[in-house]
C-alpha cells in the first residue's frame, strides 16, 4: 500500500512506514521543535505505527495520516497552539521576496492586503541554498461549500482587492489560480480540525463541526508566490509569458506572445469567477459582462484591477437583500432536492437574520 512505501535500499531506524517525501521532515523534528514548531506524533523520533501492517487500518488512526503535499509540512506553534504550515523553498525564490514584502509590518497591517503573511523564515541548518517558511495553516476555499450568493461575493471581492493591492505594489502573481487562493477559517470552527483530514478533529475525537461563512466570516488569502513578480515602479513594466495556472492557459500564453503580466493576473482572475461560479451557481450572471471583458482574447482590452474593483463594488451595491442572501445552489443539482433544500435554506437564513448577521459576510478584523 502507499503508505507502507519505503525509499530504496535500507531505510534508517523508525523509518520504515514513513514516506519518502517526510523523510526530510523527520529528520529534522529536533531542530523545528527547538524553534517552537511541534509536528504530529508520526514525525517524531522513536514513532510506533498504532495500527496493524498489511490492513487498511491506517486510514482510520491519526498517525496514519501521511503527507500530501511535498515541500509543505503541519506543526503546531508551541507558544499559542497556532496550527502553522512550513514550506520547503529555495532562498532564491520569488516566493521568499514577494511573501516577506507583503508580511512586513506596513504590509501586514494594511486590510486590503490579502496575500498569506510569512510568521517566520527559517535557515535550514546544512544548506544557505534552501529556507523555511512558516505560515498559518489555511483551509481550501471551498471547503465546506459557499451557502448563499453573498459569501461567493465576499470571496471575490477580497481577492480582487488582494490583486489589486498587490499589482498597486508592483507585483504581478502570474498564478492566481483558485488552487492559489486559500481561507483561514479559525473563526468558522469552534475546533481545531487535522490538517490531513480536514473533516476530522486535530485530536482524532471525532468530527468536526464548524458554522457558516455569514455566522463567523473567515478571511481569504492569495498564496504561492513562485513564479510572482516585483517590477521597478521607475521603468517600463516588462512583457511575460503567460503560465498554466489552474489547468487554464491564457491566450496569450497559448498564443506565445509576451503580454502585460498584470493584464495576465486579470485574465485568470476573471476565469477562476467563471469556471469556478459562473458555470456552476446558480444566480450569478449578473457578473458575467464584468468577468466577459475580464477574459477577453486581447490583454490590452481587459479592465485594469482598480476598474474590477470599481464595476464589481457598483454590482453588489444594487443587490438586495434577498438577492445576497439566496442559496448557492448549484446548476447540476437533482431537482427533487431542490424544494427541500430550499426549505431549510429559507429557515437557516431566517436564523442569521433574527442574529442580525449581514447578507455579505464581512470579517470584523483580520486575523493574527
């Protein structure tokens, strides 16, 4: 089985269940601890599987749960309980430039800057060629499923202020993807959840239940700032070639012709609107002729981010309050569930306005 594979030849002591990806990780548990980071039981020296070899039974056992994502492990800050992702990266990465730009205080302070904030940077003790980075743990956007058509807003709205902040510093993020978008949802789960089974709770009790986006906003985040670039605002922005991101290649990119990267950034953040909600949500369309010019063919015809930003607040502003607080209901839904679901979604809307919770669930603060 997968997680019973092992590197080649003899694996050192206490590593014979442990992936090749996290052996890396073990090896340095010592040196991540004396740093205040605490990884899961399964990193740590002298680890003894709990569940049976040659059974399925690791599936269902905490230190069964194995990394997914390679550069990337869990930990828990031992000095606030702070469950924090620290990210394997080369010093010289753009991820390392662009992240501490955004982390430092004049940065992190400003609300409309919604690039994921760098805790900590980490030498990593036998090379100067590799550092970590140490940031909260964030959550997949889309899990659990957005409710009603104003938290979609919400969403859209702080990642197009986040580009438009960050194209105002003069960084283009040339991947901003929904995979490189991500939700820090403290606020939406009275429990921490695990890292590698989200649905489950951090100690393994059982399940883990969290309340809505309108009852306890979250805050949303850009992330991944690999192929990311800092322009100087006293020259000519270079021209870039276009990357994949998310599965989707811009025109320009299929076309191999270098365009404007932040005409670019506009271009993937109309089509992450698009594949991700347009055509797949219900009650949306009155965003389509705004995410039309944000994906047309030719960059220099695209809307810069400040008129995104200026169009989508005039859109939400003729909502009402109904209209932003409809269900999220999805266009390949089976229509027998739909007067049910309906019906529920009528009483827990009910709910949210006896508490006087606001149709666009705004974050009151943003979080540490």
């Amino acid at each position: 089985m997968v997680a019973h594979l092992r590197p080649d030849g003899p694996a050192p002591p206490n590593l014979e269940l442990i992936l090749p990806n996290e052996t890396w990780w073990v090896e340095h548990f010592d040196y991540l601890k004396e740093h205040g980071y605490v990884m899961r039981p399964r990193y740590r020296p002298g680890w003894k599987p709990s569940y049976k070899l040659g059974t399925h039974e690791f599936l269902e056992r905490e230190d069964g749960q194995a990394l997914d994502v390679n550069p990337i492990m869990d930990a828990i800050r031992s000095s606030d309980s702070l469950m924090v992702a620290i990210k394997r990266v080369k010093t010289s990465s753009s991820e390392v430039q662009v992240g501490t730009l955004f982390s430092n205080d004049e940065h992190a302070s400003n609300p409309s800057n919604h690039c994921i904030r760098i805790l900590e940077v980490l030498s990593v003790p036998e090379t100067a060629d590799e550092v970590l980075l140490v940031m909260p743990w964030l959550r997949e956007v889309d899990s659990p499923s957005f409710r009603t058509i104003g938290e979609i807003l919400q969403f859209t709205k702080e990642m197009i202020e986040g580009l438009q902040y960050m194209h105002k510093s003069n960084v283009a993020h040339r991947d901003c993807s929904i995979n490189n978008m991500a939700m820090d949802a403290k606020t939406m789960y009275p429990h921490q959840y695990h890292p590698r089974a989200p649905e489950r709770r951090y100690d393994w009790t059982g399940r883990v239940h969290h309340r809505s986006r309108t009852h306890r906003p979250p805050r949303y985040y850009l992330i991944d700032f690999g192929f990311s670039q800092k322009y100087d605002p006293s020259q000519p922005r270079p021209l870039e070639y276009a990357i994949k991101s998310g599965g989707y290649l811009p025109p320009e990119g299929a076309a191999v012709i270098p365009c404007d990267p932040f005409a670019t950034d506009v271009f993937l953040l109309g089509n992450m609107v698009r594949t991700s909600f347009l055509d797949v949500i219900d009650g949306l369309e009155f965003l389509r002729p705004l995410v039309n010019d944000m994906i047309v063919d030719d960059p220099s015809k695209r809307p810069t981010m400040d008129e995104v930003a200026s169009r989508f607040s005039i859109i939400t502003k003729t909502l009402s309050s109904w209209e932003l607080r409809s269900r999220a209901a999805r266009k390949n839904e089976f229509p027998l569930l739909k007067p049910f679901r309906a019906i529920h979604h009528l009483l827990w809307t009910t709910s949210m306005m006896l508490l006087l919770k606001p149709a666009i669930p705004t974050p009151t603060k943003s979080p540490s």
